[in-house]
C-alpha cells in the first residue's frame, strides 16, 4: 500500500497499517504491539476478524499485561462466546484476563444500571476504563452480522438498527453512514463503556473484507479510532471507493502503510 493510499485513510483520524497479506501479517502487528509491553492493560473487544487474528497468535510472552474485557459477553449462543477471544489472549502470552460475565446488552436501561454495580463487575469496568490501548472489532449492520450470529441482537432488531440509518456497531454504539453516533436506545442497554469514555482512549480496530467496507468507512469517519489493522486488499477498496469524502474528527494524525 502507497504512502499516499495511507495518507487518505489516516485524513480519518487513524493510523493505517495495511500488510499485504490477509492474516499473518495483522496477527504479527498484535504481536509486536504485545512484544514491545507499552501498554499493560489492554481492553479486548469482539469480533469475527479479531477472533481469528487472536486464534492464530503464536506463544507471545506477555506476563506483565492485564487483558479485560471491554464489552459484556454472555449470548444466546454458546458457540460464538466472545469470551473466547480473551481466553486465547490469556493461554498464548500467560497474561492475567478479566471478563465482564454480563449479557452483551440488558433488557433496559435501568438493568443495565444494576448489572454494572454488581460485586466484581464495577472492578472489572473500572479495569477496562483504566487500559491504554483498546482492541476492537467493528461490526456491519446485517442479518448475517456477527451481532446476530452471535446471539447478541435479534433479527428484528437490526431491522430497526437499519431503518435508524445504523450501518456499523462498535461496542454496542452505532453509527450511520456518514460516521454520526446514533442515540438508540440499544446503545444505552450496552454493557460497555460510554461513547465519551471511549473518545478519551486509544482504540485500535482489526478488521477487513470486502462486507465490512462500509462499517470500517463509517467508523473511521467518526473519529473515534486511533489506528487500523486491515489487509491490503480491504485498504485499497477503502482508498479507491469515494476517498474524497472520508473525513472525520480526528483525534490524532498520522500514517503507517505498507
């Protein structure tokens, strides 16, 4: 990837690090991130992409870090339990892990409330507020998507998701086309931290293919991300599909390309 394709993707705010290969590279960045030991308390996310990034991470040495996580993890289905990702985090560096045993979105407001002030969950929260670094996945808005493989949203509710103009989900909040964060009520039962308590963290995104173009445009206009781990392929789809109207807030500017 050019200079100059980086340099259009980090006018988002983002810093872009595009291998050129579809899987080992992104697994060597979350390495060297680990290998440097920069940030000893990293938050984890969920994700298809970030998940698969995770289960092909070789033995990484990294006993002085703490992983948490940054979203509830509790899902109908058991076979696509997020918490996989932070138990594989765990077994291939020999890192302390801390997950949120809540559901992924409380059936209202109020629960959410009374969930998050439970014994040990109000530490955990605490921890993930405190991490330096963020690893996220970002989730596109469709029947399909991993939020209703996963178990985590009904059908019907990415009905409403859709017709609210959501076109992309990260950490339970939603954001339409153009990178505006909606105010729904679903982002509100999220078991995760705040849209303003995310804006004050680095948050590095690992995503890619050909699905997720629009949810990783959307995201990246909204400034919210401090870099991105893709493939190349999905970079230059980035890139060449209306560059010149992927802007954002950004709340650091940069480039890294490859």
């Amino acid at each position: 990837m050019g200079g100059g394709d980086a340099l259009v993707l980090a006018r988002a705010g983002a810093d872009v690090l595009a291998p050129s290969d579809m899987m080992d590279g992104r697994v060597g960045a979350v390495r060297q991130v680990l290998e440097r030991g920069d940030d000893k308390i990293i938050g984890v996310g969920h994700g298809r992409t970030l998940a698969a990034v995770v289960a092909q991470l070789p033995q990484t040495p990294a006993r002085d870090v703490q992983f948490v996580s940054l979203l509830g993890g509790l899902t109908r289905k058991f076979a696509a339990n997020p918490f996989d990702v932070i138990h594989r985090l765990a077994e291939r560096t020999g890192a302390e892990a801390y997950l949120l045993p809540v559901p992924v979105f409380a059936n209202s407001v109020a629960d959410r409330a009374v969930l998050m002030q439970q014994f040990g969950i109000a530490d955990v929260f605490a921890l993930a507020r405190a991490a330096s670094l963020l690893f996220v996945g970002i989730g596109q808005i469709h029947a399909d998507g991993f939020l209703v493989s996963s178990g985590m949203i009904r059908p019907d509710e990415v009905v409403e998701l859709k017709r609210a103009g959501a076109c992309a989900d990260l950490l339970g909040h939603f954001f339409n086309a153009e990178g505006k964060l909606l105010d729904l009520d679903l982002s509100a039962r999220a078991t995760s931290m705040a849209a303003g308590d995310l804006k004050t963290h680095r948050i590095v995104a690992i995503g890619g293919g050909p699905a997720k173009i629009t949810a990783l445009r959307a995201v990246l206009r909204s400034g919210f991300l401090n870099g991105l781990i893709i493939d190349e392929v999905t970079a230059q789809a980035l890139v060449t599909d209306k560059p010149e109207t992927t802007s954002g807030n950004a709340k650091k500017k940069g480039r890294r390309g490859r």
